[in-house]
C-alpha cells in the first residue's frame, strides 16, 4: 500500500512539474536578457499590453481566475527575463495558455518588464 | 415572452463582457497560425463590393463567428448572404470551419491544418477564396439562376506562417471539392503584414501607429486537378490596412485589383471586428446555479 501511495506521489509530482510552465523553458532562451528591463516606460506599455492581452484570464491585478494563475507570486518575480519572453512566446496550447507570438517582439519585452514589476510592489 | 427576456438577458450579458483585441492582423483571405485564445467569441463581418464586366454591382457579406475551443483548436460559423443591384437580395448559405494548430512550439514556419464544410448556394458572393477556375463570369450570372445550384464543398487549406522581425509573413494552400461531383479545385493564398509601430505606446490611444496594420495580399485559382495550372484562372492583387481602436473593435479595408483577363477588375473589402474575452466562461456561469 506504502508503495502504490509512492507511486501515486511520484507520478502527481512529475505531472505537477509538466504542469510547470517555468520549467519547461530551454536554457538557451532563459538566459536572454530583456533590452527594456527597469524602463518605467516600457512598464506602463506592458501594463497596456497586459490589461488588453492577459487580464480576462490572469484577473485584472494578474490574482489569477479559476483558469488561469495568478502571476503575482516569487516564481515570476524570480523568473529570468528570457523563461518569461519564451513562455509568452510559445504559450501552452495543451494547457490553455495560447502564444502572443503574434505580438512583435518589443511589445513581449514590455509585458516582461511589467510582469517583474509585480513582485516588487507586493 | 420568455423568448424576449432571453434575448434581452442575452445581449446585455454581451454588452457587459471584456472586450479583447483580436490582433488577427489585416487580411481577409489569407490565414495564419495565429489561433483564437480558448474562451474568446469573435464577432466580425467581411463585405466586398464590386461591378464584374457587364454584370450589376453587388453587395456579397459574410458573418462570422470565431471561438477558442483550445489554444490548438479554432471554430468558426459563417452565415452568407449578397444583394445585387436591379436584382435581389438573398441569404446564400452557411460555412463550417476548423482550424487546427500541428506544433505545439513557435517555429521558424508553422502549419496549421484547415478544414471547411460548404453549404452554400451558386448566388453566393462572398468570395472568400478564390479556387479553380473562378472569375468575373460566376459573378454576372443572374441570382434567380445562380440561387438554383447547390454548393456542398469541403475545402481543406495548408497554412503556414512566420513572424520575423515584426512581419507576418503566410501562405495557404487550397482544395477544394464538392461532395457529390465537380472535379478537385486548387487556389493558393499569401499575404505579408507588419504594424507601423513595433513598440506599444504607454497611454491607451486610438491613433497609436501600433494599432495600424499594413500589408498586402495575393491570391487566385490554380485550376482542377484535370486542368492544373494558371490558364483562365484569376488572381488579384490586395493592399489592405487595418486600425483597432483602444476598445478592442478592429476596422479593415482592402482594394483588390485583378490581374487577369478572367479575374472581376476591382473589389472592394470591407470588415469590422469585436472580440469578446472569456465568452465561454461567461457563458456557462449564467446556467450554474
């Protein structure tokens, strides 16, 4: 029984950490570097970006809704700036989560550079 | 009585929802892999506007609803209709579309699978593709005989699209088969867009270069699978731009010019479209108690 319960654990583990979209991003696309980073303009763009593209499932102050999680928390804060870029990128289709790689490439970086804003106003 | 009170409780429900943009860029004919987001209703119309020849001007409109169903799968329901000057007006049919996304990843081309059902009558004018040997003669033939042919198709598309460096860049290509005779007709579609502004503005803005879209689009019949090739097929021509406001609606229009002896000389396109975020959610929560 002690067995089967491991096993279950395990496998709930390896399915949480699929779930996981920040580890699911190639390191060579981590370690890019945001060209906007700390630019309060960018920020108030990708607050913009953010309110048109993410808020009907991220919530309105990214607290997150039944389908989608919130985005104020230390996992994205910590986040480099390229998992994010990726992950906006590429999405997660089989999640739900759709790509923004429709949107040019400095609007990305904007809405990167909002989302690390929201760990240092908690 | 109940059926009003629906409606009304339908409608403001609707009113009420988020709106989002719907960045489907500024093509009428041309696809890219860019998919609904899972939730969202599209809402749009697709007009054009033309004089065949010696035919009469005529009015060819296009409803159309789009929805998420998954980020890899997107729906969409048409309802046609045309008017043509000194004749009729008349409802010519309904489309059925799927659209589904093969790669999970962006790549450096991505193709997503297109599959249609057609129920439509010959009257038809909305002219979202152009297949086999279609051309300015389809278009003067008169409604009261053109609404007598029926048109059960199934069109299959290979899209494949990329995003570089700010452009969007498609092809599509296209089969088409009516389900009980006529042979395989072949078409091709390709378009390239790009807004005017790569960077978003910080203030929320309705003449922000960001929200113009600008591009162009080439599409026409590549024959039968009996008689492929170029020979009396029309191909036209496109630049097309679209605007969308802070609000979310988005406005295009698009001149197209025909470039051969069978293609219809002028087209005007025409549309306008409202994404309504979270359509689905919204939706359910009204039956939950």
């Amino acid at each position: 029984m002690k067995l089967l319960s491991l096993s279950v654990a395990f496998v709930m583990a390896a399915w949480c950490q699929n779930w996981n979209l920040l580890h699911q991003v190639p390191p060579k696309a981590a370690a890019k570097s945001n060209p906007m980073e700390g630019d309060a303009r960018a920020c108030r763009a990708g607050a913009k970006l953010f309110a048109r593209e993410c808020s009907a499932c991220h919530g309105r102050n990214a607290e997150g809704s039944e389908k989608a999680p919130a985005l104020r928390n230390a996992d994205v804060h910590q986040a480099s700036a390229g998992t994010l870029f990726w992950i906006l990128k590429n999405g997660s289709l089989r999640h739900g989560m759709p790509s923004f790689a429709h949107l040019p490439e400095p609007q990305r970086w904007e809405i990167v550079t909002f989302l690390h804003s929201l760990g240092q106003k908690e | 009585m109940v059926q009003r009170w629906a409606l009304i409780l339908g409608l403001g429900t609707i009113m009420f929802l988020p709106c989002c943009w719907g960045d489907e860029g500024p093509f009428f004919i041309t696809y890219t892999h860019q998919m609904e987001e899972p939730g969202n209703l599209e809402l749009a119309t697709k007009d054009v506007t033309g004089k065949p020849g010696n035919g009469n001007r005529f009015l060819g409109s296009t409803t159309e609803l789009e929805y998420g169903l998954k980020g890899w799968w997107t729906t969409e329901f048409y309802l046609d209709g045309q008017a043509t000057f000194r004749e009729s007006s008349l409802f010519t049919g309904y489309r059925w579309e799927n659209r589904f996304r093969l790669l999970p990843h962006e790549h450096w081309i991505n193709p997503v699978l297109y599959v249609e059902f057609e129920n439509i009558n010959g009257a038809d004018k909305g002219l979202l593709e152009v297949v086999g040997h279609d051309g300015k003669n389809d278009l003067i033939q008169p409604n009261a005989d053109a609404r007598t042919e029926r048109k059960r198709e199934i069109e299959t598309k290979l899209i494949l699209s990329s995003y570089f460096k700010g452009w969007t860049i498609a092809e599509n290509f296209i089969a088409e088969k009516n389900v009980r005779h006529a042979p395989y007709e072949f078409g091709y579609t390709a378009g390239v867009s790009r807004p005017l502004a790569l960077a978003a503005r910080p203030d929320r803005c309705n003449l922000c270069p960001e929200n113009f879209q600008v591009g162009a689009e080439m599409y026409g019949g590549l024959g039968t699978h009996q008689d492929f090739g170029l020979g009396e097929t029309s191909h036209y021509l496109a630049p097309t731009i679209a605007w969308t406001l802070a609000n979310g609606t988005s406005f295009k229009v698009s001149p197209s010019f025909g470039i051969t002896g069978t293609s219809a000389g002028f087209l005007l396109r025409f549309g306008v479209s409202y994404e309504i975020g979270q359509f689905g959610r919204a939706a359910r929560s009204l039956f939950r108690k």
